[in-house]
C-alpha cells in the first residue's frame, strides 16, 4: 500500500493526480468486499480491509492535503465517497436482480447483498466524516504540534479511534464480545497509522522534493508547523496585500484582471471596473498630515470593504485611487457606486468625533463588459474607466460616470 501510494503520488507531476484517485477507488471497493480475517493471536482476528486498506485511504488524503491544496484533497474526498456510494448502489441492485424469476445466482441470497449494500452505505457516511475529519484534525493538531510525525500520527490516531468505534458498533452491536472486538480493531488500526506516519514522514523528508524554507538550521526545521502549501499561501497573502488599507494591491489587480475578464468572455457573464479617486487629498496631507491622509485611506478602504461581496476584489490601485472589480453589470455597478458615495458621506457626518479634515468625496469612473463594446482586453477595460474618472474630475468631482454620463459631460463641454 506504501509503495503504490507514494509511488503514484510522486509519479504525478507526469501522471496527474487521476491515477492516484482511481487506484484509491479500487482500493475503496477491495476494503468493502474483502471478507478476509488474520489471526494475529489466540481468538483474536484482524480484517487488512479495515486496517491496511482504510487507514490509506485516510493517509492518502492528508498527504494529498499536506502536499498539495484543499482543493486537490477535495477531489480526492468526492472520489472516495462516491466509489463507496456506487458500491452501495450497485449491491443493492444486484439483491434485487436475484429475485427476478429465471436469475441463477448459485446460492447467493437478496440478503448477502442487502447486508453489503446496508454495510456500504453505513460506511459512505461515515467515511465522508472521516475524510473531512482528518484534515481538520490535522489543523487542530497543527497548532501545538511541531513535528509532522505528530501531526500525520495524532490526526490518524483520533480518526481510526472515531471510525473503529462508530463501524464496529454499527456491525457488531449485539455481540458479546463487542468490547473487545473494538479494541483489537483500534489497536490493529493504531499500529497501521504509526506504521503509515514513519513511512509517509520519511519519505517527505528523504525523497520528495523540499520547498526552500527559512529555518533554524536544525534537523527539525524539516518538520515545521506549516504545509508547504500554507507557507506559501501565507507568503503571497503577504505580497499581494496593501500594507496600509489591507485591501489588494496594484500587483495583485494586475494579475487578476486579465483572468477575469477572460472567464466573463467565455461564459458571457458581466463585469464592471470601478476606478475610485479622493478629491482633493493633497490638501488634506499639506494641511493635517500625512497621518491624518492615511487615516482618510484607511476610512475608505474598509468601507469599500464593507460593501463589496465574496466575489468583487477591492484593490488599492496607488496613491489615493482604489479600484475594484465587480462581476455586475453597468447599472448594478451604479448602484454600487452611488451606495459606496454616500456611506463615505454619512461615515464623516456621523463620526463619533468629528474629523479635522471635515468630509471627502470620491469620484468614480465605470467602465464595463460587455456594456462598452470597444472592451477587447484589460487594458481598455482601464483605459475606459480611467478616461471616465478624469472626464468626471473636470467636471467637478464627487460624482460617478459611467459611458452615458461621460457622453452627456463632453456635450456639455462643447
């Protein structure tokens, strides 16, 4: 099990993920129909289905989680429980095909498969509770433990331990020797969950490919709190966020733009660029501080923040311009827009101690897609809203414009 998991796993920079998950399937399937029991003492039985097989599969998906990404582990989650639940399904079919008059079934019974099917579903359940046990586990555990043998051990200990108890209960309830027959199935999966961690730890310690980490320069440093994965998540949150405001920066709306407004082609869904200036911000720098001007920065960011949804990305864009990304049309950016005003508005009417500066405004250029019919790439998609915010600082300040608005300021001033 070791070898075809790690040699898969790290076969998948060339193979992908997909054969690790269908042979993980596989496996699925083999532990809910290995019927197979080894003594490893007097009156004691042991079943490899249970210990080898599932505790795996757990293996699998922490290592997938630990060297990868959630989202990787997800997928590996949705296979196993679906392989489980068509295991169930299939079982049950099966049962009932029998009983159609002229099957041959050599002395098979609706009952051998009705049990399988009841077994299987029971353990579907209790496996996606598994799967998603282990990594938060993992999180928990990730906490206070340092050494990744620990975590990989603890989270597997805590996870065998609730699965043996629930499992063994559910098939075993009316057996008088229930006590017993649990602690032989935790002890057995126990024993396979350290086995797994040497090997796992080992292997990332002595095979995989390390990511560059900053350390202490002890052996340890190997096993560090974080996941590969979350040290770099960690790091590029740093990078891509605006020390001042907390919102993104300028290098992360650069990145981000292209692609959303290549997938809002592609599937014909709007998207609306909000370009956001404060008026006359110089003077509040030249006549209270440049503290005082941060401190207006600030105020403007988090209602931005406060206003947009999952989906938008508010950035600091530099200086005292914001821009945000909504996936909206022109009217429902509008709308924004006008709502984003007047909380600004009513933020320095109704603070609790007045500012020095007063109030500000803002004034917002809107450019948008597939409104704006000259919007080929990112570039216009700026060059619009830019060209928007501009027409609407001459034209007074404090004020959004949108295509329609700009074509009604340019007649004016003419």
């Amino acid at each position: 099990m070791s070898i075809i998991i790690l040699g898969l796993f790290r076969a998948r920079t060339k193979l992908g993920f997909t054969p690790l998950y269908i042979v993980q399937g596989g496996f699925q399937y083999l532990e809910a129909t290995l019927s197979l029991k080894v003594p490893i003492a007097t009156g004691v039985l042991l079943s490899p289905g249970s210990t080898v097989l599932f505790t795996g599969s757990l293996v699998t998906v922490l290592l997938v989680y630990v060297k990868e990404d959630a989202i990787e582990a997800r997928k590996l989650v949705y296979g196993l429980v679906l392989a489980n639940a068509s295991i169930a399904m299939l079982s049950l079919i099966i049962g009932m095909q029998i009983a159609l008059p002229g099957s041959v079934h050599h002395g098979l019974t609706q009952n051998d498969f009705f049990e399988a099917s009841r077994i299987a579903l029971f353990g579907t359940t209790l496996l996606f509770l598994d799967v998603l046990g282990i990594i938060l586990c993992y999180e928990f555990v990730s906490r206070f433990a340092s050494s990744l043998f620990w975590r990989f051990f603890l989270s597997l200990l805590v996870m065998v331990a609730f699965d043996n108890f629930f499992f063994t209960l559910f098939i075993s309830y009316d057996k008088p020797n229930l006590p017993s027959l649990m602690l032989v199935g935790f002890l057995g999966k126990a024993a396979m969950a350290l086995f797994y961690t040497a090997t796992i730890t080992s292997y990332l310690r002595f095979v995989e490919p390390q990511t560059a980490v900053v350390g202490t320069g002890d052996v340890a440093d190997v096993f560090q709190a974080l996941t590969y994965r979350q040290k770099y998540e960690q790091v590029r949150e740093r990078m891509v966020r605006d020390a001042l405001t907390g919102l993104f920066n300028r290098g992360y709306f650069d990145e981000t733009l292209p692609k959303t407004l290549a997938h809002a082609q592609r599937y014909g869904e709007p998207l609306s660029l909000l370009l956001i200036d404060t008026d006359n911000f110089k003077s509040i720098n030249d006549h209270f501080s440049h503290m005082e001007g941060d401190r207006v920065l600030r105020m403007i960011a988090d209602t931005l923040t406060e206003h947009a949804r999952s989906a938008d990305v508010p950035c600091r864009y530099g200086g005292d311009e914001f821009v945000i990304l909504l996936r909206a049309d022109t009217h429902e950016a509008l709308a924004f827009a006008e709502r984003f005003r007047t909380a600004i508005q009513e933020r320095c009417l109704n603070a609790a101690t007045p500012f020095p500066w007063g109030h500000v405004t803002t004034t917002i250029g809107i450019a948008s897609y597939p409104s704006d019919a000259e919007v080929v790439s990112a570039e216009d998609l700026v060059r619009l809203a830019d060209q928007r915010l501009y027409a609407g600082k001459h034209a007074g300040r404090d004020r959004v414009v949108t295509l329609a608005e700009r074509a009604h300021l340019i007649g004016g001033f003419r």
